[in-house]
C-alpha cells in the first residue's frame, strides 16, 4: 500500500499509514488477547461470542479507513493504483483461501489458522501494489 | 491516448514535479498521464487545458479517431 513508498508529503497518506498501522497492531493484539482468553478462561454465552469475534473488529476498521482514505484522496492516479491493489490483494487471498479450503477438505491439509488470513492479504495488497507501481514507471 | 503534455511543459520550461505541484497531484501522476499509461478524468483533463491556455483537444489525441 501507501505505505511502501516512502518520500511523500500528501497529508492524506500519512493519516492512512498512521491509521492503518495503528489498526494492524491492535489486530494482532486483540488476536492475541481472544485466543489466550478463549483458552485460558473457557467464557461461556455471549463473552464467547464476544471474543471469538475481537479480531475483526480492526480488520473492519481497516474496511472504513480504507473507504475514507479513498473519498480524501484528490488524486486520482493514486486512487486507481490503490484501487488495482486492493482488487489483486483480494482476488488473491479469495483464489488462496479457497485452495486451501479445498485441500483442508478433501486432501486433509492442515486447518488454515484464520487469524493468518488478514495478514496474508496485507502481503498480497503489498505485491500487488508494488507490480501496478512498476507498471506505471 | 497520446497527448502534448512533455512538449507544452517543455516549452514552459516546467519539470514534472513542477506541474504536479500546479495540478496538486503526485509527480507520479504526471509521469503515467505523460507516457499514455493513465487517462485523466475529465476535470482534471479540463485543469490541464485551463493551465496550458488550450482546449482538451490540442492536449490529447483520441487514438481510435483514425
């Protein structure tokens, strides 16, 4: 993403990295935190619930930001990279996934821990971005 | 699409950043919009028009018009 490139003063962009980073810390902590807590405490009813789904309360953060950085972002030639980005960071993940859910089940791969799912599609969002920029130069 | 971007700035004696900052976009911008490999969007073809004092036209040539 935006972040990949380093010499930049659009203040945009720097909200974005802040933000995004800031999210992708508190998507490892809370990651953490329901893990242990749903092993160490066995919570039962709702607080279950609550922190099976703590994780992706960053990720949808990260959907939100995504969505106003695009809105704030006046140029449109970095909007489209992002855009091309994020559309080949998803189709991988989704293409990747899915394999390896097909493996999972008729080829008894090992279970595809989810929490590595957001992460796998930051690295893909990150390749991606990096081969529409070399196409552009 | 093909345009007159490099020589109109040429002529003005402008670097890409230079225009980017005219146009407030990224140098970047400019370069893909420079080499054919991003069209501009409408108002910001009308920003370059208005900048360069000519019409969209004498900037961009539409290739599939023969």
């Amino acid at each position: 993403m935006r972040f990949l490139e380093c010499k930049t003063n659009n203040p945009a962009v720097w909200r974005f990295t802040f933000r995004f980073g800031f999210l992708s810390l508190l998507y490892a902590v809370f990651g953490v935190l329901s893990t242990c807590g749903l092993l160490l405490w066995h919570p039962n009813g709702v607080l279950t619930w609550l922190l099976a789904i703590l994780p992706t309360i960053p990720i949808a953060g990260a959907v939100v930001l995504t969505g106003r950085y695009m809105s704030e972002e006046k140029d449109e030639f970095q909007r489209a990279v992002l855009v091309q980005a994020l559309l080949g960071g998803i189709g991988a993940t989704l293409v990747v996934t899915t394999v390896w859910g097909f493996l999972e089940n008729y080829a008894h791969f090992q279970r595809l821990n989810i929490l590595m799912i957001w992460p796998l599609y930051l690295i893909f969002v990150g390749i991606a971005y990096g081969l529409v920029k070399a196409r552009y130069r | 699409m093909k345009n007159r971007l490099r020589v109109l700035r040429a002529e003005r004696e402008w670097s890409q950043a230079d225009l980017a900052e005219r146009l407030e976009v990224s140098r970047q911008s400019v370069n893909a919009i420079e080499t054919g490999k991003f069209d501009p969007s409408l108002p910001l073809a009308f920003k370059l028009a208005r900048l360069f004092g000519a019409t969209i036209e004498e900037i961009f040539t539409d290739e599939s018009q023969g």
